[in-house]
C-alpha cells in the first residue's frame, strides 16, 4: 500500500496571507528567524492578522540557518509554557524546519532527538496544536513536505526527520515574500527546487501522482530561474509556485543521494544546502544513469533538449545544469567552492559514512558503498566524470 499526503489547504497568490485573519484558534506562536521578515514587514503582518482572529501571539525570533538540536528544545520548552494551538512559521527553510521539530517535543516532552531521528518515527502530532507555514525563499518547500532537517553540531551531522506527521495542516504561499530574496539565495533555493523534482523523478517511491508534480517543476524552473535569478517579479512568482510543486513531489516520492551528499558536507564544510544541490547533481545523474537513464532521457525530452539516443539526452541535461550554474555563478566543484584539499581528504571518509546512512539514501534508484560515495565525493571536488 503506498501514500500520498499533502497540507489540507494551500492559499497561493498576491494576498493570500490575509487568510490569517480566519483561522480558529485562541493562542498562536510565531517563530522566525533573521531580521528580514521583520525589516520587509512581514512578521508584524503576520502578528496583526493573528490579533485579528482574536488570538494571543507570541514570537520565537533568531532560529538561526541549519537549525541545532538546543534551538528546537529551547523552542519546545517556550511552546510549553505558552500553549499555543497554533503554530505558525514564516521565513526560509530553517525556522519552518526548527518550527516543525519544536512541535515534536512540544506536544512529546517525553521523547528525545534521537527517538525520532530516523525515518517515521516521529509520534501522532496535532493533540496540542496545528501548523502553517509561510515560505519566505523558493526553494525548500518545506510548506508541504513531510521533512524537518536539524542539524547536531556535536555529532558534526545534519538529520534530515521524516514523517507523514511533520506535513504542515495549511501552506501559505505568497510570492510578495519572495520578491525580497538577494540573488545569491534565489540561486540557491532554485537550484534546490530543481533538485528535489529531478530526484522525485527518479526516487524508487515515485508515483503516478509525483511525476506530474516533478515534471511541471522541472519545466517551470527552468522557463523561470534564471529570471527570477535577476529580479524578474512574474518569474519569482513562478519559481514560488515551482518549488512547490516539487515539494509535494519530493515529500511522497522522497530523493536521493544529491541531498544526502548535501546533508553531510553542509555539517562539515558549512556549504549552502542549495549551493551544494546544485554542485552534486550533475555527478550524481552520471552515477544513476545506470539505473534511470531512462527517466533522465525523459526529463531532457521534456525540456526540449538536443539529443538522438538517452545517452545524448542525459549529457543534455547534465549540460544544461552545469549552465545554469554557471549563469548564476555557481561553482563547479567543491575545490572550486573554497574547501582546501586536505580538510577535503582529512574528512571524506567521514562524510562518505555520513552520506550513505542518510535516510535520503535509501530512495536513491542506484545502490550506493561506502567505496563508491568516496569515488563520487572525490570526482566533485576535482571536477572528474563519474564513470562508475
């Protein structure tokens, strides 16, 4: 038996945060992170609507990018002595992701991280308090996905949580928040969306219900990215709605090991979860070819892309992504990034191990070593093809 689970609601659109104003409740808490919400205003926004629909507000500010362990139980333990039955989010990836694990222990004091660090095992949530999300970047789409990524500093490791219980209840998806995105991040976060719609493509729990999804994103992203990439507003509006798309896909299809590569170096090397998506992906098409070259000729079809054979058609995408990169100043390599060559092998082995325990692993279409991550890990730092 399979799954496909969404947020009940999605509002979309220029406005669509006035659906604040209706929503049931008596006590919500805001959590957010940097100043941009609040400089934009945004947060205050959002607060005056909640007033509106005669609730108590408070705010969590300050979740800081690749939320810790000790921010989500600061936040859980603020959640508890407040109360709320509401649990709004607004901002980029980190605060809604730190959001979405507050509320684990929020309504489970009784658990600990490591109870719910591997896939579904996160307990029945919704007996305390319901979640909405308001994205503020075009990429993660954690709005409408079922995935919470903290990261563990002492243990040097990013968990990415799953389960169908962390699916926000509404997604409000409102293209004025991205129109205030600089343009290093908007490169990021689209790379990131076409990421995870690539990945949904081929993921071994696609569907006939994710492939539309994956498809209409891919297309989107790249008719969009490198528009919105320079300010565009109808292309930011796209890309917003894009990067949702893929989500719903990437949440029930699951991804790949683009992202479990991202996960462990973005612990250790500190490179954007974006900016890492879009260096791996290439490589990591190469290694999968073996097993979904089929699937990769399709996207390319799809696209529009030169090719007579799926040979031909996957180099045409693996080319077309390596442009895109290009064109928005993207490196090629992880030598190319900055990290050294001898923080690069003094720590590959660790993050080779790292990778391949990652819970997005085990919905990649090809089996993946230890031996074999090493090879990958060592062909994106040099620059060399992955002929394995």
């Amino acid at each position: 038996m399979n799954r496909f689970t969404l947020p009940r609601d999605i509002y979309f659109g220029e406005g669509s945060m006035e659906v604040l104003k209706t929503l049931k409740g008596k006590k919500a808490v805001i959590v957010t992170g940097g100043s941009s919400m609040q400089k934009f205003g945004f947060l205050d926004k959002v607060e005056s609507y909640l007033k509106e629909a005669g609730m108590e507000v408070k705010r969590i500010e300050g979740v800081e990018p690749d939320p810790s362990v000790e921010t989500v139980m600061k936040g859980a333990e603020f959640m508890r002595e407040f109360g709320p039955d509401w649990i709004v989010s607004i901002g980029g990836g980190s605060p809604i992701d730190a959001a979405k694990a507050m509320w684990i222990f929020y309504e489970h004091p009784e658990v600990t991280f490591d109870d719910v660090k591997d896939p579904f095992t996160v307990p029945e949530l919704r007996n305390k308090a319901k979640f909405l999300a308001i994205p503020s970047t075009s990429g993660t789409a954690t709005e409408v996905t079922a995935f919470s990524v903290i990261t563990d500093y002492k243990a040097g490791i990013k968990y990415p949580l799953a389960d169908f219980n962390l699916t926000p209840d509404v997604a409000i998806v409102d293209p004025s928040l991205a129109e205030t995105m600089p343009k290093t991040l908007t490169a990021h976060t689209g790379m990131d969306a076409l990421t995870h719609a690539i990945e949904a493509y081929v993921a071994s729990l696609r569907s006939s219900f994710s492939d539309p999804l994956a498809m209409q994103s891919i297309k989107m992203i790249k008719d969009n990215l490198f528009n919105s990439y320079n300010g565009d507003k109808k292309a930011r509006e796209e890309m917003h709605i894009a990067q949702c798309l893929a989500g719903m896909a990437f949440s029930n299809a699951l991804l790949g090991i683009t992202h479990s590569m991202a996960h462990k170096t973005g612990a250790i090397f500190h490179v954007p979860h974006g900016c890492a998506n879009a260096i791996y992906l290439p490589y990591v098409i190469e290694f999968n070819k073996k097993a979904c070259g089929d699937r990769y000729a399709q996207i390319a079809k799809e696209l529009g892309l030169v090719g007579s054979s799926q040979e031909e058609l996957i180099n045409s995408l693996i080319d077309m992504i390596k442009e895109m990169n290009k064109m928005m100043n993207i490196p090629q390599t992880l030598k190319e990034y900055g990290i050294k060559e001898e923080d690069f092998k003094a720590n590959l082995e660790k993050i080779s191990v790292n990778a391949v325990a990652d819970a997005c692993t085990g919905s990649n279409p090809r089996e993946i070593s230890v031996d074999e991550m090493k090879k990958i890990f060592t062909c994106v730092y040099y620059g060399e093809e992955v002929d394995f």
